[in-house]
C-alpha cells in the first residue's frame, strides 16, 4: 500500500501537477537568490588560516576572543551547529516529497532538482564553519558533539510533512525563519560576551537562511495564487501538527534528554522562544494576506479560520509559560 497517511491521493496528484506547474519561479530563485560559490563567502574566511606562517598565533587570538562566552551560549552555539549537520537527511527528505523528484535522478536539470542540490550545497557551509570554528575555541566536549551528531543523521529527520510538497513548503518557510531568528540571536550575544567574529559568523549564516526564507515563502505564495484552497488547508495541517525543530531526534538510549535541554536553554536564553514560534506564523499569516483570501471552499474557510487567531494564541501561551531558571548545559567539557 502507498504510504500517503492523511492525504486523500487525488488530494496529492492535485499539489504535485501544481508543484510542477511552479518551475519557473524555482528557476527564478536559483538565479536570483542563490549564490555563486566562488562569489559567496566560504567557511574559510572565518578561520584561522592553517597554512599561514602566523596559524598559530591566529588560533591563540580566536581562542582569547572566546574565552569570556559562558557556556550556555556554547551549548546553544553547539545544538545550532548540530542541526545544522544532519544535512544529509534534509537533502534526503526534500527528495522524497512528491512532485520533487519523481524521476528520482539527483543529477537532473529540473528546477526543483537543482534547487535541492544548490540549497544544500550552500547550507552545507554552516556546520562546517561553525564545527571548525567550536572546535578551534576548546569550549565544548566535541566528542560528545560528534557523537550527538552521528546519532542525529542515524536515526532521521520527520518534517510531519507526509511528502506532500505543500506542507513541506510551508515547513521549510517556516523552518529558514526559524533558524535566521537563532543565528542572529546567537551572534548578538557572542557580540556581547567580545567575540565579534564569531557574532559576524552567525549573523553571515542567518543572511543565508533569509535568503533561503525568502526562497521558500516566494514558492508558497505561488501555490496560494494558483491552489488558495490547497494552499491554506497545507498550512493549517503544519500548524496543527506544529513545526518541529529539525533536530528533534538527536537522542540515543543513553544520552539524557539532549533536545529538551537544547530547547530548554534556547528559550532562557532567548535565543528562540514560544514567542518566536508565535510571531513567525503571525508573519507568515500576514505575508500570504490568509485573513483577505475570498471564494473559499468551506473547509478552507474553517482553515483561514483557525490560522488567522492562532498567533495569538501562542502568543497568551508564550506570557504563562516559565522561563526554567536553571537548565544544565550539554556538549561542554
Ligand atoms: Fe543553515
Ligand atoms: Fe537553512
């Protein structure tokens, strides 16, 4: 039996003929928005360089810089680097939406083929810069970390998305906010704490995921002009099952509650809290103008409905919830 779970087939054939149908904006994207490798920053320019005469000295200055960065910060610094480095399953997931890559061929020239290959090879510069660049500084246990991440990419990432390509449009849209609000986040308190390259790091990686933000919502704006019905319902199946940070399944038998705790910390320290949450699905509401679609279907109507006051409401759950006043730092030795 095909494994569609809660998406009727026609339901789905519908959303992958539209998902076809918006090649053209793909195409625009991977000219307009993505980068050129020789053009673009490369993790490099951040680092020490190893085959200068000065390398260790430039080491002996980045770990000065560093010294005065707690370790809550590390250990946020670490779950971003983390998530970050289970690229492998991201790429693996985006191919296997429907409508993507039917022709399951990862060298082809379609728009959506070679938009997974050049998103990914331009992401795949974050965990590299930031895993050197945490290795360099001695601050964290990276065994522990290379271990979290070994565990991460084997046990896979679950986007909820079904493979259905709408719902996946609205996740990765969603998703590329998310981790532009951490990055920048992360980098105004390196800032803070005298670190200035590591804050210009993070802030270079989150003008990444802006673009890649803008990328994705420039997608799902097509599939609301073309499919409005199919398009609201998606959201509102996203945002009942609720985005999940991609890291979720970091976990082992033997490690201790590492996402809560990743989770736990970034929301004391402010570096992505239920707020966020609440004003990313306010600005994604507003950009796709939910609350002005007209000539819905009933149950699309019922759709609009429930996302035009959900802000809201994670809004009045973000004020009751307790910040934790302790929460035990990870990944450090
Ligand atoms: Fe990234
Ligand atoms: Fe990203």
């Amino acid at each position: 039996m095909v494994h569609y779970v809660s998406q009727a087939p026609d339901e789905l054939s519908k959303n992958m003929e539209v998902i076809s149908q918006i090649e053209p904006v793909v195409n625009h994207a991977i000219e307009h928005i993505l980068v050129d490798p020789r053009e673009c920053w490369q993790p490099t320019d951040f680092l020490p360089d190893m085959s200068s005469e000065n390398a260790l000295e430039e080491v002996a200055a980045l770990r000065k810089r560093s010294e005065g960065i707690p370790p809550e910060i590390i250990s946020c610094l670490v779950g971003n680097m983390i998530t970050e480095e289970a690229l492998p399953s991201y790429q693996t997931f985006f191919n296997l939406l429907r409508g993507i890559n039917e022709e399951r061929d990862l060298v082809s020239d379609r728009a959506w083929v070679r938009w997974s290959r050049t998103w990914t090879a331009e992401e795949n510069r974050h965990g590299d810069l930031l895993n050197k660049y945490l290795y360099l500084t001695g601050k964290a246990d990276m065994r522990e970390v290379e271990i979290t991440i070994h565990n991460l990419i084997a046990n896979g990432f679950d986007g909820k998305t079904d493979q259905d390509p709408y719902q996946a449009m609205i996740y990765t849209s969603f998703q590329e906010r998310a981790t532009k609000i951490s990055h920048v986040n992360t980098g105004k308190l390196a800032d803070g704490f005298g670190d200035n390259v590591l804050s210009r790091i993070c802030k270079t990686i989150a003008g990444d995921e802006a673009r890649h933000e803008r990328a994705y919502k420039s997608f799902m704006s097509r599939i609301f002009e073309i499919d409005p019905d199919g398009a609201v319902m998606a959201f509102q199946k996203m945002m009942q099952k609720q985005i999940t940070m991609p890291a979720l399944l970091m976990d082992d038998a033997k490690s201790d509650n590492l996402f809560v705790r990743f989770s736990a910390i970034t929301q004391k320290m402010g570096i992505y809290t239920t707020f966020d949450y609440a004003n990313i699905i306010q600005h994604l509401t507003e950009l796709w103008k939910v609350d002005k679609l007209t000539g819905l279907k009933d149950y699309a109507a019922k759709a609009q409905d429930y996302l035009c006051t959900l802000a809201d409401r994670y809004r009045r759950i973000a004020e009751r919830m307790k910040v934790p006043e302790t929460v035990p730092c990870t990944w450090i030795k």
